[in-house]
C-alpha cells in the first residue's frame, strides 16, 4: 500500500514539473520583451526542477541517490535566481530603451 501512495505522489509531482516547463515555454515564446521572458524562465524552472526533483526522490525512495538530488536540487535554487538577477541587471544597464517597456522611472542611471 505504501508503494503505490509514494508512486501516485511522486508521478504527481513529475506531471507538476512537466506541466510547470510546458507553461514555461509557452510563456518564453508569448512575450516580447526579454526580461519578462526571463522572468517567467527563471520561476518555471524553480518551480518545474523543483516539483520534478522531489517526485523522483519520492520514487526513488531513501537511497544515496535520493541524496544527491536533494543536492542537486538545492544548487539549482540558489544558482538559478542569481543567474537570473544578474542577467536581468546586465540588461538594466545596457538597455537604451528601458522606459518604452518598463512602466518605472529610472534613477540614478546615466546615459
């Protein structure tokens, strides 16, 4: 009985990631400017590594494996907002036409 709960909740949390990556790549593909593409990249990511790494922990059950996708799993969370946040700041500043499609004011920016 305990096989078939952790196997219907760990491929329930796969069919989440898969449907979180598919709702990623519409997103990717639906908006213009680059940094709401990444935006939706970098939370569909999070989201579908997230719920697809801890379906297969899941299934696989308590191993050395199981381990070393916790591993996985917490480097992926740390490493894919900094990315993010520093791809995004390399844009801020290089973009020469950021009020057309952000409805912020610029501060401290020269030109």
């Amino acid at each position: 009985m305990f096989e078939w709960i952790r196997f219907v909740l760990g491929t329930g949390l796969l069919c989440i990631g898969a449907v979180t990556f598919l709702l990623e790549i519409f997103g990717v593909f639906k908006f213009k400017y680059v940094l709401n593409r990444m935006h939706v990249a970098a939370m569909g990511d999070t989201l579908g590594i997230g719920a697809s790494l801890a379906g297969l922990m899941i299934l696989f059950g308590f191993r050395f494996v199981t381990l070393k996708l916790a591993l996985v799993l917490v480097f992926l969370w740390c490493a894919s907002p900094v990315s993010s946040h520093l791809i995004s700041r390399l844009e801020y500043t290089v973009d020469e036409d950021l009020e057309k499609f952000c409805e912020m004011k610029l501060q401290n920016k020269e030109r």
